[in-house]
C-alpha cells in the first residue's frame, strides 16, 4: 500500500485510529466472514496447486503460468488477506511495527507477482494462437518454468530494491496504529511504472491481438466446416478450437483481474486531487485480495478438468498407485 500524497502530520490526523461504533454481533460477524474468506481462498487455491502438481496430464507451459498464479493467489490468501481484514475491521493496525514491515514486503511482492503472472499469459496466449505449431515446438515445460522462476527472482528483487534504497523500513509505521509504506516521489514513479503502466499495457496490447486472431480463427473454422474436411483440417480446427477456448477463459480471468485492481491504481493516482481515506483504500485492497479468491471458482466454472481434480482429491484417489496418470481431460 503506497501513500506519498501527506506528509507525516497530515497523515496521522487523517490516519488515526477511531473508536469502534458496531455491536459485539456485528463484530463477530465480521470476524466469522473474514475467517471464511481466508479459508476459501487458500483451500481453494490449493486445490489448483495440487491438481497442476499431481496430473501428469496437466503439466503444459500454460498450466505452469495458472500454477505460478494460484500459488501467489494462495499465499496472499496465507500472508496477507486476513491482516488486511482484520485491519479494516479494527480501523487500526494492531500488529505493530516488526510485522508491518514483514506485511508490506511481503504484500508488495505479491501483488507485483500476480500482476506479471496476468501479463505472462497474456503473452502465452498470443503466442499460442498467432502461431499454435511454433508455439509447440519451441515453447516446452522447461522453458516456461525457467520463465516462472525469473518472474519470482525479479519481483523479489524490485520489492527488496524498493525497501532497501527507498529506506522505508525505518519508516514502516508513520502513524500511531498504521501502517504504510511511504514512497519517494523517484520510487513513487518507478513503482507507478513497474507495477501499473507497463504490465497493463502489456495486457492490454496482447489481449487486443489475441481477440483479433480469435476472430480470424472463428471464420477460419467456420470455412473448414463449410467443406469436407481431411484428417488434418480436422486436426486443424480441433486445434484452433481447443486454443480460442484457452484464450477466452484466460481473458475472462485476466478481465476479473482488472477489474478487481483498477479501481485502487486509479484512486492512488488521484491522490493529488482527493485526499485517501483509510477505510476506502482498504476496502479498495480487499477488493484486489479477493480476486486470489475468484480465480479459482473461474477455473472450476469453466474447465471440466478441474472439477474432475476436485472430486478425486476431495475422494482421496490420488493417493492410489499411478493416480497421477488418470486422464483428467476427457
């Protein structure tokens, strides 16, 4: 959570903690559905992590970037959503500084992952549809992991970078009951760059391609199922079939995405015009958290897979001799 919009004064009369006004049962409800929250988020997401994991069936380049995301989306579920809810609930930070600075490296790491998670399948689904026969050839496990490994390596480093020469973890905690990391303007425009401007213009640019030559296969396949079609136009159009169907599902995970994060860049690039207000900007990260909640009901809502995963694990089959070996695609 970036704020450089006050300075310290002007951030601890607006920042304070105010008194609790609701009810015990209230409290307690909230209690209960923020628990419920966290533990559909990270049971859910470990469900993903486990299905990509087990069947052997599974392991392609593009379930490893799913895999990459349903790990961040877990450990967000793990690390970060339920202080951030408790801290809503509250109005006030009551874990103090030691792991608010814990929070804010870990919470900057994750959202900078899930963010270049999005950005690396929009660019696998590009390259997969513009050219479906190169993309098998050249694009292998081995090659799409050493990708998923550099993404972890370089998101650690910027969020180390940013902490070490931004010197915010000596400033962690400005207010009494807060917490925010306070970035330089440098820092400010670096991050607003790094985490906001290039990937969503990645996104963007490729997902805009990908629509256009979905709709180029779409007439393609339409013109193949005009003629008597050979072995290999069937093969073809399977083939451009199986990959729009990717294409489209992806794109509906990475339009939730962007809809779940714009709304807090868009208020944190206001904040020269609007004063934030504690209560919004948390909601506004809640929001953003909750899509490590969605992702996964995404995947079960529309791959039949997954909901095969589903039944065998929550049946105990993979633990049978070569469970890893079922055919979960047909």
């Amino acid at each position: 959570m970036n704020l450089t919009e006050f300075n310290r004064s002007d951030r601890c009369e607006h920042f304070s903690c105010p008194e609790r006004s609701v009810s015990s049962a209230v409290y307690i409800l909230l209690y209960l559905c923020a628990a419920t929250v966290v533990l559909l988020t990270v049971c859910a997401n470990l469900l993903v992590i486990i299905s990509l994991c087990h069947f052997k069936q599974l392991h392609t380049p593009t379930n490893m970037l799913v895999l990459s995301l349903a790990v961040s989306d877990f450990l967000i579920g793990a690390l970060v959503m339920l202080p951030v809810l408790i801290w809503t609930i509250e109005s006030c930070w009551i874990f103090g500084k030691n792991f608010c600075i814990f929070f804010s490296l870990i919470s900057g790491l994750l959202m900078n992952l899930s963010i270049y998670n999005i950005t690396l399948i929009a660019v696998d689904r590009y390259l997969a549809l513009s050219n479906p026969f190169l993309y098998r050839n050249k694009i292998s496990m081995r090659t799409t992991c050493t990708v998923v490994y550099s993404n972890w390596c370089v998101c650690l480093t910027y969020i180390t970078a940013v902490c070490y020469f931004n010197g915010s973890f000596t400033n962690s905690v400005l207010c009494p009951g807060q917490c925010f990391l306070a970035l330089s303007p440098i820092w400010s425009v670096i991050n607003l760059v790094y985490s906001f401007i290039f990937p969503f213009s990645v996104i963007i640019i490729f997902y805009t391609l990908v629509f256009v030559i979905a709709k180029k296969h779409a007439t393609a396949i339409r013109e193949l199922n005009n003629h008597t079609r050979s072995k290999t136009q069937k093969i073809t159009s399977h083939s451009m079939k199986s990959e729009r169907k990717a294409a489209k599902v992806l794109g509906i995970l990475v339009s939730v995405f962007l809809m779940c994060l714009l709304p807090f860049f868009i208020y944190s690039l206001l904040g020269d015009i609007i004063k934030p207000h504690l209560e919004t900007v948390n909601k506004l990260v809640i929001v953003f958290n909750l899509n490590s909640t969605v992702n996964p009901f995404i995947y079960a809502l529309f791959y039949p897979w997954f909901r095969r995963c589903i039944k065998l694990i929550i049946t105990l089959l993979i633990f049978q001799t070569d469970s890893a070996l079922i055919n979960v695609l047909s």
